[in-house]
C-alpha cells in the first residue's frame, strides 16, 4: 500500500528530529529547529505531537526498534530463552544515533522523571515482561525455584547488558556473547538442582 501524504511528512519529522537529537542533543534541540529541518511549519510539528517528549519517547521507540510488541520466545530451553530476548539487537542502521543519543537520554530522564519514566515503560518494559513470562514459566514446571524473586532476577539479567552498553562500549558482537553468557550463568546459578536443562548455550 501506498503511504500516504501524511504518513511520508510524518516520517520526514520523526527522520529530521533523529538527526538534530544525535548532533546537537535533547536539551539543545527545539521543535521550531526540528520544524525547519524537516521542512514544515511548527502547527505541522505539534498536530502530530503534543510537545517535544512525545517526539522525542517515538524517536527512540522507532531507532530501538519497539514499535510493536516482541514476541514471546519459548524454546524449551531456559538459557535459550533468554539468550533471544537479551540478544535481541535493534536496527543496525541507527547503531551510531542510538550510541550517540543513550547517554544524554539517559541525563535527561534523570532530570525529567516523567519523561525517564514514559521512556522506560515503552522501550524498557516490553524486553522485561517477555524475561518474567520466560521466568515465570520456569517456576511452574519447577525448572526454577518457586520462591525466586522474579524483579531481582530480571535486575540480574539486564544488569550486564545496560553495563556493556552504556558503560563498556561493546560491540553489537560483544554484546550477543554477553548476553548468551549471561542467560547461561542466570541458569546454572539458579536452576533447580535435577530439574531442567543446564547445557550451556554459549559453546
């Protein structure tokens, strides 16, 4: 299907302010500069959103990828499992804007608690509801403990990929490693003892 007017000026918006936020940042980008790149008048800009986090929470939705709801994984395998959901990479086309633009979101969340909000329950949330489900699953067939804390073990999972992200630097390769690594020490750290797999998946 064709887009439509409206849908190509939308993409042309949501493209301009991409770049104006990997160049200049959030702080230092206004809607009238993201207007002017984008070739449009401003009541353009504010009938597709209602002000600059809004634009901003959909920039980041789209250069992650998460525009729709990832699907849930189920293997058969726990370390599988949650190799998939860790090692899922975003669009490579956007490594250097997501790379560029991750640490001052990161500030900027700090500073508008809203906003780092928002931020977190669309691009965080979807990844830690599919490791509850995969989690959870484990427990009832008792491949896990029952009484294992489900927050702190996700907490434990994400942990080394946020390190090897933000703080490390990690290749898209050194990440796929680090989380099939990490999936595999969760699983023999905690999987109950005669109960499930413990075949590593990082050979």
């Amino acid at each position: 299907m064709a887009r439509t007017r409206s849908s190509e000026v939308h993409q042309r918006m949501i493209q301009a302010a991409l770049r104006l936020f990997a160049e200049r940042g959030f702080e230092s980008t206004s809607m009238d500069a993201i207007a002017g790149e984008a070739r449009v008048s401003k009541p353009t800009l504010y009938n597709h959103w209602a002000d600059k986090e809004a634009l901003m929470l959909e920039v980041m939705l789209h250069v992650n990828g998460l525009s729709e709801e990832p699907e849930d994984v189920d293997t058969g395998e726990l370390a599988r499992d949650l190799a998939t959901v860790l090692t899922r990479r975003p669009p490579q086309e956007f490594e250097e804007a997501r790379g560029r633009m991750m640490p001052g979101l990161i500030a900027y969340s700090a500073t508008h608690p809203e906003f780092g909000s928002a931020w977190r329950n669309r691009v965080m949330e979807p990844p830690r509801k599919c490791l509850r489900r995969i989690l959870q699953r484990a427990m009832d067939c008792r491949e896990l403990p029952t009484e294992l804390n489900l927050d702190l073990s996700i907490c434990l999972l994400l942990g080394p990929m946020l390190y090897g992200h933000i703080f490390a630097g990690c290749t898209p390769d050194e990440k796929n490693r680090l989380g099939i690594l990490t999936a595999d020490a969760f699983v023999r750290a905690f999987t109950c003892a005669g109960g499930g797999s413990h075949s590593s998946s990082a050979g």
